[in-house]
C-alpha cells in the first residue's frame, strides 16, 4: 500500500511540475503573440513605418539598455523585490566612464573595467544593507536612487560630458563586421543574413533536444503540429529582423552583448544552483531558509549582479547618445520593471523567465517607438505605458487567484 501511495505521490508532483510547465509557457507565447500583435497594429497605423530597416535597427539600439536592466531586474522581482536605484546608477556610471575618458584619457578598455567594477562595488554597497542589516531593498533601492542621481549632478557639475571618442561610441551605436554584396540591385550585409540562418538552425535543434530530454524522463510533449507552427513564427522573427539588419548596415555590436546576456543568464537560471535558488527564496523564503539555502547571501548577490549590469547599460547608454548627461537613465528603472511583469514575472516572485523579460522589454519598446512615430506625447507615452503595466499585473492577480479558488 506505501508503495502504491508513494507512486501516486510522485506521479502528482510529476503533474504538477508538468502543469507549472505548460502555464509559464502559455504566459510567453501570449507574450510573444501581443509583441506581434501590437507591432503590426502600429505598421498599420503608421504606414509601415515602424518596419523600415533604419527603424528597426533603432528599435534595437535605443532599447538595449532597457533589456541589460531587464535581465538583472528578472531577480530582484523573482524574489519579489525591485531595485529602483538602476536609472540612477546608470547615469552615474555613464558620467564617470566619459570623465575617466574625456578629462583623465585613461585608455578606453580600462575605463570600461573600472567603470563595471565601480558597478559591481554600487551593488556591493546595496546587498549589504539588504542582507546584513535586513532593510527593505524597497527602501534601499529607493534611498540609493535618490544618492546616485546627486552624485551624477556633482560629478558632471549638472552639464553634459562629451562628445564621446568613436572608439567608444561604436559600443551603443556601432556594427559588428560587415561584408556587403548587391543582389537584384539590393545591397545586402551577408553576415546578418548567415546569422539569421545559424541562429534558425540552433532553434530547431534545441527544440528538438528538448522534446527528446522530455520524453526520455516520461514527460508529456506537446503536439507536433504545435511545436512545428511555434518554430515557424520564432523563425520567421529571427529572420525578419536578420534582414532588416542586413538591408541597412549589418548586426549592431550591442546586439551581441545582448545576445550573450540573455544566454548566460537562462543558463544561470535554469541549469545552476545559484538560479534554482533564486526561484526557491522567492517561492517561499522561510521553507528556503530550512532547506539549508543563505537566502541572505543570496540577495547580496543578486543585488550585487543588478550594480554590475546597471554599470553596463550605463557604458552602452553613454556610448549610444555619445555623451554623459544628468538626466540620463531617467525612469529606466520603471522600464525594466515593467518590461519583467508583462514578460510574466509574477509579482509575488517565484515565477518568470529570461525570455518573458525580454519579450516584455521589446513590448515596452514597441509601445515607445510606435508613439514616437505616430507623434503622440510623451504625456500620452507614460499614460498607455501604464495601463499596459497595470494590466499585466492585474492578469497575474487574476490567474493566482483562480488557480487558489
């Protein structure tokens, strides 16, 4: 009878995980779909303007750093918390990057590393009020907001800082190589275009390394036609953007240091224990603390990680507008936020993914670049930016509260 109880046990907890599963992937194909959804919405209503290639590649470049800030917001609201110091020490770190370089000409790649360990030391300061002394990282974050923002005035003596050498603009507005060819009198940069084939292939591979990985474990994988019309919508986007990029000027350099972002975080968070705790503390901190996990240290880290990714986009930002002013970063931090709620980050914590905050972080740059486009204010801009927030997180509300009834 034990034998037979214990089957069922694990047979449930087996269902269960299976039901987790298909819920948070249903949430990003949603999201996926709404990103789709809303872009061909503002083509329509802006002539198409928004498909353009230049425009295509700005929809990148000016959103990068909202994606970097993204990613290290995804685990500070896994454990649901927020930081809210990020727009801040962005234009902080940005300002010291471009007087190291400008002011002290210290060589780009050591301004670079020096600025990223000050990002580092920034988190540092933050994790150790948050895990040592027990404060809020509300109250923290908060407080660390308003200190940065003054520094970044004293810093830059409240003028802007620049202009900016080449060398290091090519970090935010510059291309990787690029090899150009003309077919049917269409000049075309080949590299985007291989890139957008390799990156289709390595999709379709890990899809199917991951229906076999399922079915291997006993798993139930979805239907083939399901999986079949999922790559084809993921190919088709891959390649839509590959070709826009190769219709103008190639693949922006920042894009790659998104990509290997967004690829060393889901590897961290869903292959390794420090990811796998981040999920448990913000699951239920008490049980996690009993299991044996520091949740202490891991806050510290977590929160150190958000000052090293800050210090980055503040690199980029800076290297982007080729300069370093005291209004940078400004509401950068509700930006991420956002981006991390509507890509199905659970406001609680415990749920979320890297991809669903990416994906929310496009659809907040979506929503930007359509308005601008079609002209609206930026009154109008925050106003619908809002709403969008707020109903994703009503949704998220909703959804828990069915699931407890």
């Amino acid at each position: 009878m034990n034998g037979v109880s214990a089957e069922k046990n694990i047979g449930q907890v087996t269902a269960d995980k299976q039901m987790k599963e298909h819920v948070q992937q249903l949430k990003q194909y949603g999201m996926i779909i709404a990103l789709i959804v809303i872009y061909g919405i503002f083509a329509f209503l802006s002539d198409f303007k928004n498909t353009a290639p230049m425009n295509v590649n700005n929809l990148i470049m000016q959103n990068s750093y909202v994606i970097i800030l993204s990613i290290g917001m995804l685990l500070c609201c896994l454990t649901g918390n927020v930081d809210l110091s990020v727009g801040s020490v962005v234009a902080f770190t940005g300002a010291l990057a471009a007087i190291m370089i400008l002011d002290y000409h210290i060589a780009i790649p050591i301004a670079v590393i020096v600025t990223l360990l000050i990002g580092v030391l920034i988190g540092i300061w933050q994790g150790f009020f948050i895990s040592f002394l027990g404060i809020s990282p509300f109250i923290v974050s908060l407080a660390n907001m308003l200190v940065f923002r003054g520094l970044t005035l004293v810093v830059l003596n409240g003028q802007t800082k620049g202009p900016m050498p080449a060398t290091f603009t090519k970090i935010g507005a510059g291309y990787l190589p690029q090899v150009f060819v003309h077919a049917g009198g269409v000049r075309l940069e080949l590299l985007a275009l291989l890139a957008g084939v390799a990156i289709s292939i390595a999709v379709i591979m890990m899809e199917l390394n991951s229906r076999k990985k399922k079915a291997k474990v006993g798993f139930e994988n979805p239907p083939i036609i399901v999986t079949v019309i999922k790559l084809f919508i993921i190919i088709c986007i891959i390649n839509f953007f590959t070709l826009k990029f190769s219709l103008y000027m190639g693949l922006p350099f920042v894009l790659a240091i998104m990509l290997g972002l967004i690829l060393i975080y889901a590897f961290i968070t869903t292959s390794t224990v420090p990811g796998r705790q981040i999920y448990a503390v913000g699951g239920n901190k008490k049980a996690a603390a009993l299991s044996g996990i520091k949740t202490d240290r891991v806050m510290f880290w977590i929160y150190t990680n958000m000052g090293l990714l800050a210090a980055l986009a503040g690199i980029v930002l800076t290297a982007r507008n080729a300069s370093a002013t005291p209004k940078a970063g400004d509401m950068f931090e509700m930006d991420a936020i956002a981006a991390c709620y509507i890509g199905g980050t659970a406001v609680a914590g415990g749920v979320g993914t890297v991809t669903g905050a990416v994906v929310g972080a496009f659809i907040m740059g979506v929503l930007n670049n359509g308005m601008s486009l079609l002209g609206w204010s930026v009154d109008v801009q925050r106003v619908i930016k809002g709403l969008v927030l707020l109903a994703a997180v009503a949704v998220d509300v909703y959804l828990k509260q069915k699931k407890k009834s």
